[in-house]
C-alpha cells in the first residue's frame, strides 16, 4: 500500500527534509504537565528531560539505575535549579514485568500523564533471549513501548489532550517485519533486529493512533538524526565501536537531536497530528511498508498475545 493509504493515518506528500535552522523550534509551555520519560538516562533522553523540565513540565525521569537517575537530577538541576524532575527505577524494560510494575506504579503515584515519550532503546550485537522468551531488541524497542502504552491507555484518556511519542529511527526503511521470527529473529542480525524493531514501533505507532482516535490522545513516532549519544556502547565489541566512532564523528548533539520529541510533546502546531512520523519537526513519510493496515492490525495483535496485555476495548470519546 502506498504511504498515506492507510485509514486514519494522514500524511503530508509534500513535506521536504529542512535544515535545521528552518524548522519550528516554538514548543509552548507544559506548566506542570506530567511527562514520562523512558532511556531518561541516555544521551538524547537527558536533552529531552532537560527540554521538558525547561518549558515547566514536571518530568518522570525512568531509569534503570538509581545511581545514574539520581546523577541526572544533580546535572539537570545544577543547569536549571526550578527544574520539577521525579526519579523512577524501572528496572529492565526489556522484561515484560518489569514494563509492567512501571505501568502500574505510574498509575499508583499520577492522577494524570500528559505525555509519555518512549525514548529507551538499544542494539544488540549478540542475540539474547529475555526470560519471557523474547529477542532482547524486540522485547526492549518493541514489546516494552506497547506494555506500558496499553496498561496506562486509560490514564492517558483521562488526562486528554495527551501525547504519546515514540523515538523510532530511520533505520526502519528497507526493513520488512520478519512475521516468522518476530519472537526469536533468527538467523540474527543486529543492524536487521534493530531496524525491524523500529519499523515495528512505526506500524504500532499507526494502530495506536487508530486505537486511540476520538480520545484526545495523539500517537507520533521520530527519528531524532544521527546523535553523539551512548547508543550501541553496550556493546564491548566492534560494533559498539564503530557505532561509538560514527556517531561521534557524523552526529549532532543531544540537544538538537531531542528537538523533535520535545516538540511532539509540546507544540500546539502537532496537537491534532497523530500516526505521523517526524523528522526535525516535520511530518515525513516513513517507509512505504510502515503503511500497512493489515500488518499493523496483526503486529498489534501478536503483541497482545505474546505480553498478555490488552488495549481497553472500551475508551471514552473526548470530551465525555
Ligand atoms: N543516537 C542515535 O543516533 C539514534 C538514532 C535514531 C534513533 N535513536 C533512538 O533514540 C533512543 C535513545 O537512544 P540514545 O541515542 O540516547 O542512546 P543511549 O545514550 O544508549 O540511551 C539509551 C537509553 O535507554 C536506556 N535503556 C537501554 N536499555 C534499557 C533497558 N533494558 N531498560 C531500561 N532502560 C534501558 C538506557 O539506560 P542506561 O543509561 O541505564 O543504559 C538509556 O537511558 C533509542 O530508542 C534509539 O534507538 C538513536
């Protein structure tokens, strides 16, 4: 199916890539809004930590270390003391429990979520099984975003408008979803794995948005560039120091890298835009087979299947 086909998504056939200097940097004030941040701890997520707490949201930095967590509040606050930051130690959210008791201790400590950006993510250069029986990659950039989507659906309706905002990347294109070793993907490839993962998140970003139609709640996917971060330098092997050296060579930095999620998550331009892809905040086709309503309705579903979570049949119509 060509882009923009697919029901429900729009999609801009105009759009061109703009340099940056040219592309709308005027996010609006989220004076107190509750902002979920997941990978808070990396290279972009800080930037994006420090672009919400900058515009007054009070952000929910989730971090798998609290050591790392609590360093990330000292460094943002030493930058921006009135910053309104709260530490949550997930745990790894590439093991559905963990994603799970996030959702649920989310759901404990907030009345409402406002926005919730799905920024954690990683490369594996070796394939591993989780102890749910899942591909590391799969689990983490795939599996983990739809758990704590779904478990905090409602919260999310109730705090209407709200955004949700899924960092994907461009490594989606020329990928295709690999229906028989979704769980497992073998024979494995690490650059496949994690290009396939993010097609996957831009199909589910779709089938949210679709899910979520009439609520108030919008559902965008990013890619961010290429940034100077620590991504794939959890790998201890060649591929982590390629991808170290490239990025610090060809990347820019996590401040501008971020701009796009702060922007979905801020802008009152983007309000009504959901099951769009951005690229230095503008809407941008992704690949053709990210259009897909078929694919996107089965990815959807196997991922009910295989975390046991269900999207609620029943949400309430914006406004009710
Ligand atoms: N950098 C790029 O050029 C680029 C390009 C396109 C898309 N992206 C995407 O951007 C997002 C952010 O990546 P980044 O570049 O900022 O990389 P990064 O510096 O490696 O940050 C990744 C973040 O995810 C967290 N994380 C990783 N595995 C986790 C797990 N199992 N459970 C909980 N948290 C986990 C990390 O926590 P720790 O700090 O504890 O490790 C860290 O906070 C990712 O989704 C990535 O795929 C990056």
């Amino acid at each position: 199916m060509a882009p923009g086909h697919a029901k429900g998504i729009r999609w801009q056939p105009n759009v061109r890539v703009v340099p940056e200097s040219e592309a709308p940097a005027a996010p609006a004030a989220l004076d107190g809004r509750v902002c979920v941040l997941s990978g808070a701890t990396g290279g972009l997520g800080r930037a994006t930590a420090r672009g919400l707490a900058g515009l007054g949201a009070r952000v929910v930095l989730l971090a798998r270390s609290a050591e790392k967590g609590s360093a990330l509040v000292s460094s943002i606050r030493a930058e921006l003391p009135e910053a309104r930051l709260e530490l949550l130690v997930v745990g790894d959210l590439a093991n559905l429990e963990d994603s799970a008791a996030t959702a649920d201790r989310l759901l404990e400590r907030y009345s409402r979520i406002d926005v919730l950006v799905h920024n954690a993510g990683a490369i594996f250069s070796r394939r591993e099984i989780t102890t749910n029986g899942f591909e590391r990659t799969f689990a983490l950039n795939v599996l983990s975003p739809f758990v704590l989507t779904c478990r905090l659906a409602r919260r999310l309706v109730e705090s209407a408008p709200a955004r949700v905002v899924n960092v994907a990347s461009a490594a989606h294109r020329m990928r295709t979803v690999p229906w028989e070793t979704l769980a497992d993907r073998r024979p494995y490839r690490p650059l496949g794995a994690y290009g396939e993962s993010k097609l996957e998140l831009i199909l589910l970003t779709h089938e949210f948005a679709r899910r979520f139609a009439g609520t108030g709640v919008t559902v965008n996917s990013l890619h961010p560039g290429l940034v100077r971060s620590g991504f794939g330098r959890n790998n201890p092997d060649g591929l982590g120091r390629v991808l170290g050296w490239t990025l610090s060579v060809v990347g820019r930095s996590p401040r501008i890298g971020a701009r796009t999620s702060v922007y979905l998550a801020s802008a009152p331009e983007v309000r009504g835009s959901t099951g769009e892809y951005f690229v230095r905040s503008r809407a941008h086709p992704s690949s053709a087979a990210s259009y897909d309503p078929a694919a996107e309705r089965r990815l959807f579903e196997e991922c009910e299947r295989m975390s046991g979570c269900r999207f609620p049949a029943q949400l309430g119509p914006e406004g009710s």
